[in-house]
C-alpha cells in the first residue's frame, strides 16, 4: 500500500501544475538577502524613530521620501531608492518584513540575489512612477515612503512562477495567483473608489512583478538580435578601414610618409590605436 506521500495528490508535478497542492503550515528556510533587506529595514527604521521629533517627521524621511513636489523626484534621483527603506510605523515595518520574508526567498533561489535584488529595487522603482502619475492626475503633492511596491513586485513575481505556492488570506488558505487577483481587484477599488494613492503604488509593484518576468525573454531576444547587428557593423567598418589603411601603406611604400595628408596620418593612427586594444583584449 502506497504511503501517503506518493500518491497523487502530493507529487511535485500536481503542486508546480493544476489541482491543489496539500497545505503547509511550515515556515520557509530564510536566505542571505531576504536577510539583509530586513535587517536593514529595521536599522533605517530604528534610526529613523531616534531622529524623529515629539510632532514631526525624521530628517531621514524628508531627505529620503519619494516627494514630486518642487520636482525632488527628478533633482534628488536617490528618492527613488531610499523611499523603499522608510517606514511610517513599527505595522508598516512588520508587515512588510513579513511578506518580504515570504515572497523574496523564492525568487533569491531561482535567480540568485544580484538578480533578485535588482528585480526587488526596479519593482519599487516602477511602483514609485505609478504613484506619481496618480499624484500627477489628482494633483497632490503627498510623499511616498515604504517597501511594499517592492515586495508586492516579489509576490507577483512568485504567483507568474510559482503557481504551486499557497497563502493564508483572511482564514482561507489559497493559491497565490488567486491571492494575487484578489488583492489586484481590492487595489483596484481603492485607488477608483478611494482615491488611495499608496494602493496605486502597490498595485503598480504588483503589475510590474507579474508581467516582467513574462516579457524580459522577448527583451533579451532583441538584445541578442541588437547585438548580432552591431557586430556585423563593426565587422563593416573593420574591413573598409582596412582597405583604406592598405592604401595609405601602399601609398606610404610609393612616396614616403612625407606624402601622407594630416587626414591620412591621422586614420593611421588611430588604426594603429585599435588594433593595439584588440592586441590587449585578446592577450587578456
């Protein structure tokens, strides 16, 4: 008689495709950057509460939010990265550490943690221009701090790429591309019902997690293709400057290098320069 982990219901190949995989009330494994980004949350938020006066916001979150007014966003690039890390309360904090422990890991695993850090910070980036164009379409002026159009990038991401994985939403326990939906529908809502400005910055983390993912192939097939002719261009050019250095030796052979143009020596020259580089390239 089968034991229970070899029958249908709990092969790998039934929980990464259709049906419904049985539920783990496990904690998963923590990685080294999931790690980091939480450590350094808590830091940022710990100095952030010791600079932060009796009424009034910290030093730290009036250099670093995501701000549009006066055009900081554009003049203070940094904003666009140091919003991630501020936080308006120890809630704020909590949660998004929490979901960042639950949705980064994975991704750390499948990509390895420079390309899971870069997906996590072009997320919050993305979600940051979300806001700001809802800022710009209500006209307000209202500054953007926190990670979780970062996190929400990680959790869509993770709902493209791994179906399998399951959430506790309110007490039902379902896949997370339901979970996803859901949450996209509620953010939805609030941004046209509500005018919630923060949810459109979630809701744009979210959309960026789950289509990029879908489309970076298409992109690196254009770079493969951009490359490929770039190549060929400088193949092009190679061959016509080297008839044209084959001439000017010719001529230099005939005449001597007094009869050379200023035009002439310096094609030479700068020939004699690259073919050095490459000399170097290839001995590198």
């Amino acid at each position: 008689m089968a034991a229970w982990q070899d029958r249908d219901y709990n092969r790998e190949d039934v929980q990464q495709g259709g049906g419904m995989p049985p539920v783990r009330m496990s904690f998963p494994p923590m990685t080294r950057l999931a790690m980091t980004l939480i450590a350094v949350n808590v830091l940022v938020f710990i100095v952030q509460a010791a600079t932060a006066p009796l009424a009034g916001a910290s030093p730290l979150v009036d250099w670093g939010s995501l701000s549009f007014a006066h055009g900081h966003a554009w003049t203070q690039p940094w904003r666009w990265i140091t919003y991630q890390y501020l936080h308006g309360g120890g809630s704020h904090l909590f949660f998004n550490c929490l979901a960042c422990y639950f949705f980064l890991p994975p991704l750390e695993r499948h990509w390895g943690w420079r390309k899971a850090f870069g997906f996590y910070t072009l997320g919050g980036i993305f979600a940051g221009v979300t806001y700001g164009l809802m800022l710009t379409a209500l006209m307000r002026l209202n500054p953007l701090i926190g990670a979780s159009g970062s996190i929400l990038a990680c959790m869509g991401a993770c709902a493209l790429l791994f179906p399998g994985m399951q959430m506790i939403l309110l007490v039902f326990c379902v896949p997370i591309r339901v979970a996803a939906a859901l949450i996209a529908i509620l953010y939805v809502l609030t941004v046209i019902g509500d005018r919630n400005l923060s949810d459109a910055a979630h809701l744009g983390g979210l959309a960026f997690g789950w289509f990029m993912p879908m489309t970076a192939p298409r992109f690196r097939k254009l770079g493969i293709k951009y490359e490929a002719w770039q190549a060929a261009k400088g193949f092009e050019y190679e061959q016509q400057e080297q008839g044209e250095i084959d001439r000017i030796l010719a001529k230099v052979h005939d005449q001597g290098m007094h009869s050379l143009s200023g035009a002439e020596k310096r094609t030479l020259k700068r020939a004699t320069e690259r073919q050095r580089k490459r000399d170097e390239r290839r001995a590198g």
